[in-house]
C-alpha cells in the first residue's frame, strides 16, 4: 500500500516539482485555486471547513501546504489577501495535520532575513522588511509553535515549472531575450542562494522519509548574486557574445519592483549538512539541467541561436 500526500497549492513552480518526484512511490491528492493541469482538483486552502473536509475525506499519511502568494508586489498591495493566503491558510494546515494526527510540510523563505548578514544558517534571527516575508515568517511561526509534527523548508531563489509556471528571475530573463533584448539591465547589489525545484522535492522526500522532523534551509549549495546567474544563464544558453550586462542598483527597478528586499538572502543547508542528508547540488549544475530539461523545446522554437548548446 502507497502512503498517501495531500498537497494544497500544488499548480505552480514548486507544486510541478513535487508532484513528478511524488508521483510515482506515493499516492497524491494535488489541489490549488488555479487548476491548470489534470492531476489537480480546486481547493481554495483559505476556506478552513472546505479544506478540512477534502483533506480528512481524502486521509492522508502527510499534508503538504505549498502554496502561497509569492509576488512581493502584488503583497504590499493587497496586504489582507496576503495574510489570509499566506498566514493565516497555514494555521488551518497546522489545525488540520494535528486533528489527523499527521505531519505537516510547510515552505518557508530567504526572504525573512534583514540582509544584514552575508550569509545564513538554520538558526540565525529572522527579521522580515516586507509584507510577503512577514506573512511566510509568521506561517513558519505559527507552524513551529503549535504543528506536533513538522518539516519546514526554508527555500531561495527559486528554479522551476518552466516557460508556463516559472514566474521567477530566469523565466523572466528568457522572456527577455526572446523578444530581441541583448543588453541585460541586472542588479548588483543582491545575493541569494538559487533553488531547483525538483532537487528541493527530493530533498525533502528524503527528510521526510527519514523522519528528521523540524526546520532546514535548504537551498542549492554555492552562493551567489542575481549578476552572476544572469551571465550563468547567458552562458548555458550560448549567447555570451551576443548579450551585455548593464550593471545597475536596484533603484533602477523601483517603480517595478517597489517592495523591500534584503541585500543578501544567501542560506547555508547547515543543519541538513551536519545531519549528513545535504543532497542538493551546485546551483550552475540545476541551472543547466533546469534549461535542458525544462525549456529545450520552448528555445527551439523562440530562441533558435541557442539549439547548439541545449541538449534535445
Ligand atoms: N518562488 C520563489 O522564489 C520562492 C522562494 C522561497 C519560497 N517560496 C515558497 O514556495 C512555495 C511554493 O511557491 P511557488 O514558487 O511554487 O509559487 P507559485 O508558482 O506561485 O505557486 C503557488 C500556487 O499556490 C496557489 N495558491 C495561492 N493561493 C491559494 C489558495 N488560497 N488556495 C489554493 N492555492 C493557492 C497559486 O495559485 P495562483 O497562481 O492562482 O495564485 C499557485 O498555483 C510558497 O509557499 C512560496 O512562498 C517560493
């Protein structure tokens, strides 16, 4: 007998990972508001009776709350829909994980440090600047002060879902460059730690199976800026002679991308690295798999020029 996940918000980057890496060893229960593929059904996580009863019918060995609202703009804006979404959804996901007496998955951010620092670990102090992190920072409270059982999975920039799902820095760049751009505006004063979503979903698989309850940066290894993984993907892509970067400061986004942003959101897998269950690798690695295996047909067609370097 498979054991059984329920996986609420499961129709975006992050979702696609999981459910491929899942699917297979696990029976899966896969919903979200947005329902974009056939293996999901709607739930709304928001509405606390419904989703109690789609979790309880379906009676799950784990319950997976993965979604969220994730444009920062969209959060300083509509700051209501942002907790209820992302704060207060959780606080049903703890009620109903502890009322099946199940554990809980929640995914949390780098985005809950103040940058102040260079670099991260498990235990370092969060303190959130804008209204998307303190929402996910109060999730990840609220699930560590009242979840009996929990892994929460602090992730970074993230990688994922490909042309149709990734809403994030590397869709946005080849969107760019698909429409002719060849001169590159990117910022040089933010660090992160990129995230493939599909080495994260074995990650935590692998937590999971282990039963290592509790809380991880989990992030792919090797620390970065947002300046160096603009030229990393010029360069899987073949276009490094083609493309220049412009060096700019954030200011220069700032009627774009108003909301607060730590200079630095670099984690460190410590406490995965200390138990010895760090299996994410470099970020430039995923990178290259994230593009052949996920935008190979999408370039072929839009980008051309680049078919000699991506593997089909
Ligand atoms: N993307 C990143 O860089 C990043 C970094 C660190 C952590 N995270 C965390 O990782 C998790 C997964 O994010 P992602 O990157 O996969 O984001 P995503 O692509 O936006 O997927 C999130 C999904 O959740 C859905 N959702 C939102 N509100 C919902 C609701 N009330 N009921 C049911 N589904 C709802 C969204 O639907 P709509 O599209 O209709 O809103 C979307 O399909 C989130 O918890 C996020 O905070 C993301």
């Amino acid at each position: 007998m498979k054991k059984k996940i329920y996986i609420a918000g499961a129709g975006g980057m992050l979702g696609e990972a999981f459910h491929s890496v899942f699917k297979e060893e696990y029976e899966l229960k896969c919903t979200d508001k947005d329902v974009n593929e056939n293996w999901l059904s709607f739930l709304d996580f928001r509405e606390f009776e419904q989703y109690k009863k789609d979790v309880t019918d379906f009676n799950p060995d784990y319950l997976f709350h993965l979604g969220a609202y994730t444009d920062l703009e969209y959060c300083e804006l509509n700051q209501d829909d942002t907790y209820l979404t992302n704060t207060t959804s959780v606080e049903n996901a703890v009620y109903i994980a502890n009322q099946l007496n199940i554990p809980l998955l929640y995914i949390s951010t780098a985005g809950i440090f103040d940058g102040k620092k260079e670099f991260y670990d498990d235990w370092d102090e969060p303190n959130p600047l804008g209204h998307y992190a303190r929402s996910k920072y109060m999730g990840e409270r609220y699930v560590r002060e009242n979840a009996k059982r929990y892994i929460i999975c602090r992730a970074g920039w993230m990688m994922g879902g490909g042309p149709k799902k990734d809403k994030k820095f590397i869709n946005k760049l080849i969107k760019q460059l698909v429409k002719g751009t060849r001169e590159l505006h990117v910022v040089n004063d933010k660090d992160g730690t990129p995230t493939f979503t599909v080495d994260f979903a074995k990650n935590v698989k692998l937590l999971f199976e282990k039963e290592y309850w509790g809380l991880y940066n989990l992030v792919c290894n090797g620390e970065t800026s947002r300046r160096e993984v603009a030229e990393e993907l010029v360069n899987i892509l073949g276009l490094s002679e083609e493309v220049t970067f412009k060096e700019v400061s954030s200011d220069y986004f700032k009627d774009t991308y108003f909301a607060p942003r730590p200079t630095s959101e670099r984690l460190i897998n410590k406490k995965l690295t200390l138990r010895d269950l760090n299996i994410m690798r470099d970020w430039k690695v995923a990178l290259r798999e994230y593009i052949d295996n996920y935008y190979a047909e999408f370039l072929e067609e839009n980008l051309p020029a680049t078919k000699e370097t991506i593997s089909l």
